[in-house]
C-alpha cells in the first residue's frame, strides 16, 4: 500500500517543517492489555520510521512533543519510565541517525530532566551539528506559553544590558523576536499532524504554528505507519495556503 501512496505524492509541495504531537501511546496499550510504558515504547519505534520516511520525502525539519511542561503532572514512574525509553532510544539510535545525516536539536528546557538524559541530549547535539540531511527538533519539557515567556524575558535582558544601542529607537521586529526562540534555527511550521483523535494543538508551538496546516487522525500514535504519515502528506498537497491574501 506504501508504494501505492508514494506514487500519488508530487514532488511540491513537500512541507519543509513538519511537526508532530504523537498522542495516543496509552490508550494503544490499554487496548492491547499492556502497561502504558510499552506504549511509549512502541511509539519511540515509531518515531524512527517516520525519521526514515521523511528522509526519503527529503522534509528537511521535523520537531516531535516528546515531553511537554504539563507532563509532569503524570505518575512519577511513568515519567520515570519515559526519560529511560528516550535514553534508550538515543543510546540506540544514535549511531543510525548520525550515518543518515540526521541533526538533534532540542526545545525546551532539558535542565530539569534526568542528568542521563541531559548528558545523552548534548552528547547528540553535539556529535550530529554539522549534519544537513534533516534536522529533527525533541520538544522536552516544552510549552509554546513558556517559550513565547522566555524569549520575551531573554529580549528584554539583552536590552537591559545594552546589546542594543539604547539611544537609538528601537523596533522590535518578528525577525528579532524569533532570534530568541528556541526554534530559531528553525523555518515557521508547514504541517502539524496530531493522532489519537484529538483536535487541538496543546500548547505546542504555538508562534510557529500561526499559518500551519493541520491534520488530524483517529490513529493513535503506535498505529501510525508508513501509510497513514504518507496519506498527510498527499492531504497537505491538496490544501490551498492563501497567508490571509487571495
């Protein structure tokens, strides 16, 4: 079915950024009559095919919500369990992701997980910098309220501390907003995909995402294959993107 939906896709327009909220890992367990950490194990699978498959779609930035601010709220063996299947999944992957030229970044701020996961992040970051192939951006411990906080605060310090000239009028451009972003070696969002049946975006990339197509599936996250990514892709290319002109 694959190579059926492969051949229905043109060659433009790809989505250069392409963000995922991948929900639904514990309700696929719950039906399966597992413990919900295999659910996020399945789903770290997951995650590693659609790299693979956005690798053959030459989709050049993708930012995944691994782990958002809100997340905290969950059980704390789960959570416990969460950062050890995303360092699982570096220790694994890595090697594979460095060879396809994949680049790590991260938003979020990192210093409140696990000192593991810590130490595994910047070690991936720094090994894969110089990679170009795609840049694949783990949202942890991430809320688009906190980012949008951050940057403002982070602009207003550089201000304070004179890194702009102060007796001069200063604009405050979009262009220099975004500098302060975690995102900002990042392109605007093109396609935003959600599984598991919800239709909202939680917080997520919420600055990024203002001209966003946006796609919405029943599937729950360890169900989506290659197929189902692929009938997105075909969806996007049938959408019109007016940026509020005619």
């Amino acid at each position: 079915m694959s190579e059926n939906l492969f051949k229905k896709i043109q060659s433009s327009p790809i989505p250069r950024h392409l963000a995922v909220i991948m929900d639904g890992n514990g309700r696929w367990a719950k039906k399966k009559g597992l413990p919900r950490l295999e659910g996020h194990r399945k789903g770290a699978e997951i995650v590693q095919n659609l790299l693979d498959t956005s690798l053959k779609l030459k989709i050049k930035y993708i930012s995944l919500y691994a782990f958002s601010t809100e997340n905290w709220k969950r059980p704390k063996l789960e959570i416990k369990g969460l950062f050890e299947i995303l360092n699982d999944f570096i220790a694994l992957r890595l090697s594979e992701m460095h060879e396809k030229g994949v680049r790590i970044l991260i938003s979020g701020d990192i210093s409140k997980l696990p000192q593991k996961s810590q130490n595994l992040l910047k070690d991936a970051i720094s090994l894969t910098r110089k990679n170009k192939k795609i840049t694949v951006n783990f949202c942890l411990n991430y809320g688009g309220r906190a980012e949008i906080h951050r940057a403002a605060e982070n602009l207003l310090k550089a201000f304070l501390e004179e890194k702009f000239n102060q007796n001069k009028k200063i604009k405050i451009t979009e262009k220099i907003f975004q500098k302060y972003l975690y995102t900002a070696q990042l392109p605007d969002i093109d396609l935003m995909i959600r599984t598991a049946g919800e239709k909202r975006i939680s917080n997520f990339l919420l600055y990024q995402s203002a001209y966003a197509e946006f796609y919405f599936t029943e599937k729950t996250w360890p169900e989506f294959n290659e197929s189902e990514f692929l009938k997105s892709i075909i969806d996007f290319q049938h959408r019109v993107r007016k940026y509020g002109g005619l």
